[in-house]
C-alpha cells in the first residue's frame, strides 16, 4: 500500500474530501518504502526495510487552520482526521497571512521516477557495500559507511479542484575510510535517482585514496590561500547560501540578499561573472518535483545569472504584499561550471591548497553569510601543478559569497549530496584565491 498510483491516489483524496465541512480544506499523501544498510570497520552493523504512509488534512474557516495527519485509512479514521482537523481550525488564532487555496493547475510529469531504482533488493544493497568493503580491506583501511534507497510518492488534493501527484527513486551513499592507527581518513558521497549511476566500489577507492595519502600530514600556518575546493566541498560550503534564496528575508534586512538601507539586492552584481546559478527540475543528472507544496508549478528557473542577482523566492502572501508575481523556492540548485578536470585544476595551480570536504559548518553572521568550520578527510598543499604533501586540518572563517567573487576556475560540475540534509546539488569543483583559514585543527 504504500506507493500508490496516480489514479489510486486520487480515489483516496477525492474521500477524504467528500468528508470536509469546512471553507477550505486541503489534503496531502505521501508513502514511501525501501531499505538501508549501515556498517563500520569493513563488516555490516544493522540493516532494515522500511514502509510507510500518511495523510495530512488542513481545514480553514476563514483565516483559521488547523491541520491534523493520520497513518490509518479505513474509512472511519479518514473521516476522524478530517474532524480533527476543523476542530483544530475552531480553536486557532486567525493567520494574518492566510492565503486562499490555489484552483486546478497544470503540471508536466516529472523525470524523478526510474524503475530499475525501485526494484532495488536486500541482495543489491548488500553487493553494493560488499564492493566498498572489499577495496578498504585490500587496502589495509577500515571504512565506515551507509547506503540506503527509497521509492516514494505524494499527491495533493484540495477543495478549490487542485490536484498533483509525483513519483520519485533515490539512492544515496557515503563512505568513511582510515587506516588502523586512525591519522588519515577519507570521505565520498554519491546520491543518484538512478541505481545504475551509482559506483561504490569506485567511490571507496578514492576514498581509500584519500585516507592513505593524508598520513603524515604537517602542520602549515594558517592565513589566506588559493583553494581548491572538491565538489563535496562546494556543496557544503554553498548549501546555507541556497537556503537564501528568498526575497522576504532580504526585505526584512535578515539575510545576505538584503539591501543596506532596506530592499533586497536583485538586479545587482553580487559575484563574479563566471558564476550561474538555476534550478530546472528537468536536468537529467539532477532532476526534481514539477510542483510544489502548495500546488505552483515549477520550471526551470535561473537564480545567478553571470554574478547577477536575476530571481528570489516570493512566497504566494509576500508577492501579495509586494505586488508581484509569486516565485517559488528552487527544486533543485544546478551550478553551472567550466571543463576542467579536477586533475587539471590541480595542474594549473602553482601554490595553493585542495580540500577535499567541510564539516561541522556554523553561522557565523547571516548578513553577510559568514560562516565557520573545519576541513576534514584529505587536505593537500599544492606547488607547481602537483599535490606535494597532507597538511593538518583548518579551520576556516569565510562567506560563500566573498569566495564566489574570488573565483580563479571551475570545472566540471559532478552531483553531490550533504548527508546533512539528504539534498543533491549538481556543482562543480572551485578554485578561488584568497580564502581565509584562521587555525589548525587535530581532527582527522
């Protein structure tokens, strides 16, 4: 039961539908199954299937809400969260940016869903690890790791006539490898809606790359560099500046998108002209949702257009107050790159720094999107096109968007994912001068 189809999905919907008394209601079905595997020091440490679903109902009266979910669906417990939900609405505070419910809209079937994905089993998962484990063990290295893939769907249906339904796979997975003495370590991450994308014996072995070549590492001074920074880097480092993407945090003089003196900074140069930033929820290496929660369409959209802020986000209330048209949040982040391998980037530098992924990032100041942090699982001083020898680990202080105005090259963009937040983004490789480390760190 808990992937349904199109069709499945709106007979159950149009019920709980027939149920509602109240002005407006909405209601939102989702599912998902699939499997997961976790081990550490090259043996298997738990693995599990998981299935499930749930409805969420929103009943409005007025500007009142009130939204009740439910995991059961006979036709007695569709019809208690449906009751539930209005007398939850009774008893709340009107919403002074209550928005009506949007009417039918149109939607192009999305890319997300590939079959061979979903028929993913407990024996593909295992092979998968058994491949990754295997590298680790020939290299005489210990790899921790997690691998886990889903099949899930989510349908919307409102009073107004508003109906959406979307299907989607996904598979991600990360690596850890150090050697016995634990001082060096290295770290990949792959996350693909398409199994035969995924490559985990390859992922291990740079990994397994990293770990033995970052033993040994000396101790340099901290200052500014010319950095290098991997895809999993980038993705790391640019994630926060993403989330900022809103037009409603800049005008209200809360983020790095806001204006001095009030306003937010579209239309200005903010970066440097290499960079270009979209989303389109058709990529083929990274695609998306056609729609999103509240029933809008999404399209393909740029974000950063040769360093100039060309959208912002408008939520549906504050496009109302603003007088313009709505925008919603991007579905995806693509950033576009150069043709360079990471190789010969590395070729190109004569003295500088690679890193190879960021971890335990902060806030610093979220108007000037200073943040903090620390290197970690493979860091390399670089001296006349080649990786001369590990350097201890850093910890940095610098704004994704002073880095992205200090841009010396791009290369390729390559999918990765945070396995902070589960989210893919399609970025390449950046290598900007002057970025600021302000200590050592012993972390590994």
């Amino acid at each position: 039961m808990p992937i349904l189809n199109k069709e499945e999905a709106q007979v159950l919907l149009k019920k709980v539908l027939g149920y509602s008394k109240a002005d407006e209601c909405a209601a939102s079905l989702s599912g998902e199954e699939g499997g997961n595997i976790r081990y550490a020091r090259n043996a298997v440490s738990t693995a599990g299937e998981m299935s499930r679903m749930s409805l969420s109902v929103s009943s409005s009266f007025g500007k009142k809400t009130g939204t009740a979910t439910i995991d059961e669906f006979d036709d007695a417990s569709l019809e208690k969260v449906v009751r539930r939900s209005e007398e939850l609405a009774q008893l709340a505070p009107e919403n002074p940016e209550h928005m009506p419910l949007l009417g039918p809209q149109t939607f192009d079937e999305s890319i997300t869903y590939v079959p061979s994905t979903a028929a993913i089993t407990p024996d593909t998962r295992a092979e998968a690890v058994g491949r990754s484990i295997q590298v680790a063990k020939d290299a005489k290295l210990q790899a921790a790791g997690y691998i886990e893939n889903t099949t899930g769907f989510r349908a919307i249906m409102n009073s107004k006539g508003l109906f959406a339904y979307d299907k989607d796979t996904d598979v991600i997975f990360s690596v850890t490898t150090r050697n016995e003495e634990g001082t060096g370590s290295g770290y990949a991450a792959r996350g693909f809606n398409d199994v035969s994308k995924l490559d985990t014996f390859t992922a291990t072995q740079i990994a397994s790359r990293k770990a033995a070549g970052s033993v040994g590492a000396r101790a340099i001074e901290p200052g500014k560099y010319t950095v290098i920074l991997e895809p999993v880097a980038v993705t790391y480092m640019l994630e926060n500046m993403f989330y900022g993407l809103d037009a409603r945090s800049a005008d209200e003089g809360r983020s790095f998108m806001s204006k001095p003196g009030g306003g937010n900074r579209l239309g200005e140069q903010l970066m440097d002209p290499k960079i270009t930033i979209y989303s389109d929820p058709f990529n083929t290496e990274l695609p998306s949702s056609t729609w999103n929660g509240e029933g809008q369409a999404m399209t393909k959209r740029t974000w950063i257009d040769k360093g100039v802020v060309k959208n912002l986000s408008y939520s549906r209330f504050w496009a109302d107050k603003k007088g313009v048209a709505p925008v919603p949040g991007p579905g995806n982040i693509i950033m576009e790159g150069g043709t360079e391998s990471l190789e010969e980037m590395i070729k190109n530098t004569e003295k500088g720094i690679l890193v190879s992924r960021l971890w335990y990032i902060r806030m610093v100041d979220p108007q000037t999107l200073l943040l903090t942090g620390l290197t970690r699982d493979g860091t390399f001083y670089i001296e006349n096109g080649e990786i001369k020898f590990p350097v201890k680990n850093f910890r940095f202080n610098e704004s994704p968007v002073i880095m992205l105005n200090n841009v010396e090259a791009l290369g390729r963009p390559e999918r990765s994912i945070s396995v902070e937040s589960y989210r893919s983004y399609l970025v390449p490789p950046i290598k900007v001068r002057d970025f600021t480390f302000t200590s050592l760190s012993d972390a590994v």
